[in-house]
C-alpha cells in the first residue's frame, strides 16, 4: 500500500472470485493486476499500474470521460 498526495493506493486482483475458489497460485501469476487508488474523500481510480495510477492522479484531465 502506498500513499501518493492524498490517495491510497493498493493493488488488486481482476476476479476476486478466483481468489475465495482455491485456485492455484501458478494461474495467478498470468492474471492481469489491477491498481487502486482511493482518495480521502472516498473516490476511487483504477489502473493497470502503479505509474498509471499516480499518473491519473497528477493529470486527470487527461483520463476525465
């Protein structure tokens, strides 16, 4: 977990499900990871990366649908 300018960000599985199910470790290792970020005030940024999600964070004009 780490704190970047007011975000917490932590990194995520895509499927949690797979998690509870008992799947072995060796299929997670070619799971795509998600990154999370969520903020003091409760919103929340998804990433496919560590440097995507402090980059969301410094330019989210650039990611703003």
């Amino acid at each position: 977990m780490e704190n970047y300018k007011g975000w917490d960000i932590t990194l995520n599985w895509d499927n949690k499900d797979d998690l509870l199910k008992g799947t072995s470790k060796s299929f997670f290792s070619n799971q795509k990871e998600k990154w999370m970020g969520v903020h003091l005030n409760g919103e929340k940024i998804y990433g496919s990366s560590l440097k995507e999600i402090r980059h969301i964070i410094d330019y989210p004009c650039l990611y703003k649908k």
